[in-house]
C-alpha cells in the first residue's frame, strides 16, 4: 500500500448477455442470468486498476466494505 495508496473503490454491477458471458466456462444453467461486475481503483487520483469480472448471476452476491 505505501507504492500504490488505494484512495477509491468503485464497482458498478448489473446483468449482462448471456452471449458477452459465454466467452469465459461460466457454465450457465439453461435460464441462469449472468452478472457483470466492473471494478476500478485509484491511486493518487489515477486509475490503478480496472477489472470486468463475469458471473452466475444466481450463484453470486457482491458486498463491499472500504476503509482509506
């Protein structure tokens, strides 16, 4: 922490298609709805990290918790 200080956490989730989710072995049931969560931290205010991660939407939850 002391190279790159996290000073922000930001993660915007929702659903996604199906077919945008399929690129990765998900292995999505039949009607399972699939879940996007974009993550990005920054640093010195600059962005230090972006992530797009995809997920069974029904097999999943997203909780945050951040201290700075």
């Amino acid at each position: 922490m002391e190279v790159a200080p996290l000073q922000r956490v930001e993660h915007v989730c929702g659903p996604c298609s199906r077919m945008r989710a399929s690129e990765g072995s998900l292995k999505l049931g039949p009607r399972e709805p699939a879940l996007l969560i974009e993550r990005v931290t920054w640093s010195r205010a600059v962005p230090a990290s972006f992530a797009r991660l995809y997920h069974p939407g029904s097999r999943f939850e997203l909780r945050g918790a951040f201290e700075v």
